[in-house]
C-alpha cells in the first residue's frame, strides 16, 4: 500500500506543469483531442482562441494553399513579440496545437521556408520561418536564399512585385518530390508567386503552400 502511494506520489511530480507562454496562465488538462494527442502544449486553449484560427484553404497561381490564421491584432501582436523583440519561446504557440493534423495532411512533403536575408538571422539569432514551423515532422531544405536586405513591410505594393529579383534558389532536385512551401505571413502574395516558380523549375511531382497566416481579404472585412 505505502509502496503503491509512493509509486503514486512520484509519478505526479514527475508530471511537468504546462505554461501558456502567452499569458502564463496554468494549462488546464482539458479532455479535447488535440490534448490528447499532445505530449507538450505551450498555449493555452483561451489564448489560441484570441489568434482566431480559421484554417483557410484558397488557391494561388494554380497552387493550394492553407493559411491557419489571418493577420488579425493579436498574430500580429505575438508575431513582433516572437521575431521584432526575439522572444525564442513563443516559436511553439503558432502550430504547435495542430502540428499532429498537420504532420497527416502533409505527410511525405519536404519543407522549404520563406528565406529571410542571411544578416538579418545573425542579428536576431534564428530564422523566425523555419523556428516556427520546426514543429511539424517534416523534412525542411532551405534552398532558397534572399541575396539583398529587403524589408517587405517598408515596401509598397509595386515594390514588392519585384522581390523576384532577390530571391535565388540552389542547384536542387525536387523530382517525383512533393515540396511544401512555407511563410509566415501572406500579403501580396509576391514572395509565395516567387517560391512556386522556383520551386516548379525543379520539376517537383507537387507543390502546396502552408502559411501561418494571411491578411484578410478585401470581401471578408
């Protein structure tokens, strides 16, 4: 019996209390089934509510795409907090809660991220792309590459058009290869336009793009 209590005791406090590393609040063990399926959850249900998941799937170029928030106060909020103030916890609250349905809905793709210009990494200390979307399953090949320090919030809609001009893709072969594009944010669309061309003259078998979010559309507002 005291053996059995014991055994009881230690199991519990071996058991790590989960945080909301939004608003540190104790992560309650709510009987839904992404907690189920979840070892780690580092956002609490009420503050991914506050994000407004949507889970809209659109097409782009010919291409199917899935944004899983639109670019709503509160993305945008913890968005600057995560890659403006370089907060590294908050890389898990994005798709953490949905990487188990998202590892079944692109099995078997390769990942390539949004490039972000190589300096620009240095200084913050990570690629803010590829932190968030490393936790999903997914092979990722960051083979395409900014060659200039661009700014896209500075730049208006006309001057983003020609970001085809500083994005560069390496000597890679995507054949019989299903690619997932990946990106944080989806604005105009030019840097997305931008990776499926690329990506496409490496003879890929498939190409979709996941998006953390995108700005919401004229008509939704």
């Amino acid at each position: 019996m005291k053996q059995t209590r014991l055994k009881k005791q230690s199991e519990q406090s071996s058991q790590k209390t989960q945080i909301c590393k939004v608003c540190f609040k104790t992560i309650e063990n709510e009987a839904t089934f992404h907690n189920l399926l979840s070892i780690n959850i580092s956002i609490c249900h009420d503050c991914l509510l506050e994000l407004k998941p949507a889970f809209n799937e659109f097409k782009f170029e010919g291409i199917q795409c899935l944004n899983i928030f639109y670019y709503n106060q509160k993305v945008q909020e913890m968005l600057y907090q995560f890659k403006g103030c370089k907060d590294y916890e908050l890389r898990t609250i994005f798709l953490e809660y949905y990487k188990n349905y998202l590892n079944i809905m692109f099995n078997g793709y390769i990942m390539v991220p949004a490039p972000s210009f190589e300096e620009a990494d240095e200084e913050r200390g990570f690629n803010h792309v590829e932190e968030m979307f490393s936790v999903l399953n997914l092979k990722m090949e960051k083979c395409i590459h900014k060659t200039k320090k661009v700014k896209q919030a500075d730049l208006t809609s006309e001057e983003r058009k020609n970001i085809k001009d500083v994005l560069v893709i390496d000597d890679i072969d995507f054949s019989n290869k299903k690619v997932l594009i990946i990106d944080d944010v989806f604005t105009t669309g030019s840097t997305v336009k931008t990776m499926i061309n690329l990506v496409g003259q490496k003879h890929p078998k498939k190409i979709k793009v996941l998006l953390m979010s995108k700005t919401i559309d004229l008509d939704r507002r």
